[in-house]
C-alpha cells in the first residue's frame, strides 16, 4: 500500500468510526481498530485474532502476541506506539459498554478484562470476521479491492525497513524465524527506496 492509501484508509475508518459510535453501531468502531492494529503492528491475520484483553499492556505500550515458530507455540511482546495505545484504551472503554449489551448471552470467561479483544454482534471474532471487517474498510474507501488484509503487513515491513534499515527489527517485528526469511521477502526494498521513506 502507498503512503496515500494507509492515509486514506486511516482517515474513512476513523470517519466512519466517530459517526457509527454516535449511532449505536458497531461496523465502523471494529473497522478503525482492526485496520489500526494492522497497520501498526503488522501482525498476521491470525495473530490479530487470536489477541486476548490481557494481552494489551496499556502501562508499558506493548501487546503480547502468540505465534507459532517452527510449529511451536510461543509468545512474543511487541512494543506498540503511543497512539495505537490510546486507541486501544479508548476501544477497551467501549467494548467494555458493548459486553453489557449481550445481556448474559455470552460466555462467563468473557468480561471486561478478560476474553477476546475483538467482539463482533454474535460474539468473538474470528479470522474470517476480521478479514471481512478489513475488505469492508477498503470498499469504504474507496482503494483496490486486492489489498486484503496481509497488505497491511508488507506495508508495515517496507516502512519499518526505510525508516530504521534494520533488518533484525523488521523480522522481529514480523516473527520471522530467521533474518534470511525477512531478506528475502524484502530484498527489492533498495538502498535508494529506505532513502526515500
């Protein structure tokens, strides 16, 4: 995605996220969080669902991820940026008046500080529930219907590599297992390309 197209995608979802909370809807408000966590983290679809509550730290700026390496489960701490933490608060706020929406209808493991981080109107999201709020988020703003949502991770990539030049923290940042699978992926990112980021 061009600088352009993560301005405008950023810019509808955050639009549409102010007029459906003054609504009482909840497509706009999950749209400008999904498309904010992808954008800012990079993290695989699956990564992104699989994101608890507790999984946020809002004191330190950090978001506990689980991946799987080399077919093994572990956990990684990703530090996020200031703004993607302010956001985040203001969404626990409101996913917290959400829950008490469901009048009991949801699991007990479920609460304000515990459970899925992403609630949809029948309950936690699933990948397939983020992808579409994401291909939603695109149509809205008007961008080609081709990026889906892994765009938002190269995107993150490529501006993480111009901007620092570091490979390691690009593939930590990835969860790569190895530098080597980060330099492949990137090796078109040119000297002259992390000049003019």
């Amino acid at each position: 995605m061009s600088a352009d197209e993560v301005k405008q995608l950023r810019t509808v979802t955050e639009a549409r996220a102010i007029v459906d909370l003054k609504a009482g809807r909840v497509n706009g408000v999950l749209g400008w969080i999904v498309v904010d966590i992808a954008l800012s983290t990079g993290l695989r679809v699956s990564e992104i669902g699989k994101l608890n509550v507790e999984d946020t730290d809002l004191k330190r700026g950090g978001l506990s991820v689980a991946r799987s390496k080399k077919r093994r489960p572990i956990r990684e701490t990703l530090a996020i940026a200031k703004e993607l933490v302010d956001h985040l608060r203001t969404y626990l706020t409101w996913r917290t008046c959400r829950l008490s929406d469901f009048n009991g209808s949801l699991p007990k493991s479920l609460t304000a500080t515990k459970g899925p981080l992403f609630i949809g109107c029948r309950g936690p999201l699933t990948a397939q529930g983020l992808q579409r709020i994401w291909k939603a988020a695109i149509k809205q703003a008007s961008l080609p219907k081709e990026l889906s949502i892994h765009s938002a991770r190269h995107t993150l990539a490529v501006h993480l590599l111009r901007k620092t030049g570091n490979l390691r923290q690009v593939q930590k940042q990835l969860g790569h297992s190895s530098p080597t699978i980060t330099a492949a992926m990137y090796a078109d990112v040119t000297f002259e390309d992390m000049q003019d980021g």
